[in-house]
C-alpha cells in the first residue's frame, strides 16, 4: 500500500467518523460543519512531506530493497550525495525503490506515475525542480530494455541535474 493511499484510506475513516458523530449527536450548526468541512478540504490537498519526512519514509523502503538486492550500506548509502557504483545488484537497488515507490509500471520506468508522485510527496519549495529533473531524464530509460539500467541511469541524470533537490533513500 502506498502512502497516498494510506493517507485516502485515513480520510475516508475520518469522514465516516465524523458522519457517524454528526448523526448521533444531531449537529443543526451550519457553522461548525463549515469549519469541518474546510479543514478537512484542507487536510486532504496537504499531504507533501518535508524532505526530512521523505528521507524517513525512504527508510523502510529501503530496509526493504538492500536484502533483496544483496547490496549494503556501503554500497547504497551514499547515492543521495552522487556516490552511484556501477555495479548491477546497486542498479536492481535503485529499481527497487523505483518499484515501491510506484514509479514503475510494466516493467518500466513511468514519468507520469513521477510527476504523479512529485505531486502527492514532494514539498512545495522542491516540486519545480524535481519536476523539471523528470522532464530532463524521462527518456533516459527508453535506452536500456533492463529496468535495472534504466532506473538505475534514470536516477543518475536526475541527480546529475540537480544534485540539491535528489532524495534517494
């Protein structure tokens, strides 16, 4: 389950809770049910995270694609700063993450489920770059049939782009 759809699934539970407690406590002011209702709107278009929370939910997933990869700490732990080996396990690593975090669909990398994700993620102070990053790389992959290499290149031009605004767990 993505986080977004995490988030969807928390909002429709509190929308239902809400309901439920506005039938039985028979809510008649219009005023408070405004004030609900924008905070709610509002809750439900700001679900960017900082860069510190992308980093921390990078970390699971993370801790997810290094065994299955068979890559270490040593090998991964410095691709956010451009440190990228050339090695095919750190290549099916970086396809991981691409994988998890729904960047690939078919078996290949999707700029639209990128922009999509920039969308729903990223903070507002970083989305124009990354966006901007995507748009640079996109047909970076289209070069390699292996989504190893493809994400794996597709990454390494999005840092090489712009290095300030790469997070890569």
């Amino acid at each position: 389950m993505s986080l977004c759809d995490f988030y969807k699934r928390e909002l429709k539970v509190f929308l239902q809770v809400f309901l439920l407690l506005r039938y039985a406590c028979n809510m008649k002011s219009s005023f408070v049910y405004l004030i609900f209702v924008i905070s709610l709107y509002q809750c439900s278009v700001i679900f960017a995270m900082t860069r510190q929370q992308l980093k921390n939910s990078g970390k699971l997933i993370k801790k997810s694609c290094i065994p299955k990869n068979d890559v270490t700490e040593e090998q991964v732990g410095k691709i956010e700063q451009g440190k990228f080996l050339e090695e095919r396990n750190v290549m099916c690593y970086i396809a991981c993450i691409y994988s998890m975090t729904q960047v690939i669909k078919n078996n290949k990398l999707s700029y639209e489920a990128v922009i999509k994700q920039v969308d729903l993620m990223f903070p507002p102070d970083m989305k124009d770059a990354v966006k901007a990053a995507a748009e640079k790389c996109k047909d970076v992959g289209k070069k390699y049939k292996d989504v190893c290499e493809a994400s794996y290149w597709t990454a390494k031009c999005m840092y090489d782009h712009d290095p300030k605004n790469f997070v890569f767990p």
